[in-house]
C-alpha cells in the first residue's frame, strides 16, 4: 500500500523537533510530524494543587488547544470553555506524562504542559504527549540547574502514535485524510521500558478481530520505538 509522498504503511511521516521555541516558557519545544505541528511549552508553579498540599508531592497537568487557522476550515477559539474532546484530549496528555516520573521526586510544585496545535494533520494528540515528554525532561533538567532540585529524577520515557486501519490495511502514523475514512482509529501511548499506558481504539465502520487489534499494536510498537531514537 502505498500512501501520499510514497510512504508504507509501517512509516512515520517526517519528523522534527525545534527546541527553545517559546523563550518565556521554563522548557519548550515544536514538534513537526508532517503536516501536524505542535508548540509544546512548560511553566513551573511553585505550588500544586489543593489535594497535593503538605503532603510532599508534585503534580504534572496539561492544557490542550488548537488554533482557529490550524485546519482547512476554521475552527471555533474556545473562549467561552473547552469542548468536551478537548477536555478529553488534556486529560490523556496528563495522565500520559504523569507516567514518567514519581511525583515524590519533584516537590511540591506543578509542571503545566501547553500543547498549543499550529497546524492540524492528524495526530495531534499523539505529537502532544510525545513532544510534551520530550520538554518536561528539559524542565526538569532546568530545576537541577537553577539548584530546585538536588539531583535528576528517574525519568521513564513516553512517546505515542496513531495507527488505524485504512482500505483494509493497518497504517502508522495516519495524516487526516486517511484518519477521516480509516475504518479503525487508534492512538497508543507506551513507556520507554516497553510498557503499555493508554490505548484507545474504536471502531469507526465495523467491529475489528483480534488479530486485526494485535496487527495495530505490532505497529505501533515499531513507530513508538522510533520516536524514543529523539531521547537520546
């Protein structure tokens, strides 16, 4: 099967990180992963959450949005509140980065991941929390730095990618035109120790088989692999 600008269908589509992309932000970076780009910045507040208070925890969370110009027709500027698939879509990105480090380790402070989409081709959600991870290492190796933290935490790394069935076949990595008739639309988050920490998978025409599922997984894995190469 052959996809546009002659990719397979096991590739990833071309991928780059420019860092430091926002100057104010305490870590930052975009993320380019073919038409989809996505500026990734981190704030560090000296505080967490209610819930966290005195008991020597951090908290990582994230905030998700896309420019109304991001797509080919405009999208809505969410100012009187977030969508629902927004508040959907922040609440993986936290949960996936909070997989990376043990919270005890970071002090009783927030690191707020902004993943703001520039241009949106599929994916976005997946380039969020794999850029995301990329720049809350950064902000951490930042704290070290600035003498907020003793020492480097233990940092798992998180990578994610989307894989769907499209005319049949299991795609990496789809771009929208192949997202909006894939037949099966799925978005998979692991470790960098080969672990599972989120999979969504639905299906968008027909109920899949199992070995359809274990086809996907299989890609997955391969392209995730690829991305933790950005890690070292």
């Amino acid at each position: 099967m052959k996809r546009f600008q002659g990719r397979s269908r096991d590739s990833l589509r071309d991928v780059s990180l420019e860092w430091d992309f926002q100057p104010g932000a305490d870590a930052s970076l975009l993320i380019r992963m073919g038409g989809t780009h996505v500026i990734c910045g981190i704030s560090v507040e000296e505080k967490v959450p209610p819930f966290l208070k005195d008991t020597g925890r951090g908290w990582i969370t994230a905030e998700y949005g896309m420019l109304p110009c991001a797509t080919n027709s405009r999208y809505r500027r969410e100012i009187g509140g977030r969508s629902g698939r927004t508040y959907e879509i922040q609440r993986l990105i936290g949960r996936s980065l909070r997989m990376m480090v043990d919270l005890a380790t970071i002090g009783e402070r927030t690191l707020r991941v902004d993943c703001d989409v520039l241009n949106a081709d599929g994916g976005t959600r997946t380039a969020s929390i794999t850029g995301g991870a990329l720049a809350l290492r950064c902000a951490m190796q930042k704290l070290v730095a600035d003498g907020k933290l003793a020492e480097m935490p233990a940092i798992l790394p998180v990578a994610a990618i989307s894989v769907g069935i499209v005319d049949g076949e299991a795609c990496l990595d789809l771009d929208y035109s192949e997202d909006s008739r894939a037949e099966v639309d799925a978005n998979f988050v692991m470790s960098g120790d080969g672990r599972w920490i989120e999979i969504q998978s639905t299906a968008e025409g027909a109920p899949f088989s199992s070995e359809t599922f274990l086809s996907m997984t299989s890609l997955a894995e391969k392209g995730i692999q690829e991305l933790f190469e950005f890690w070292k």
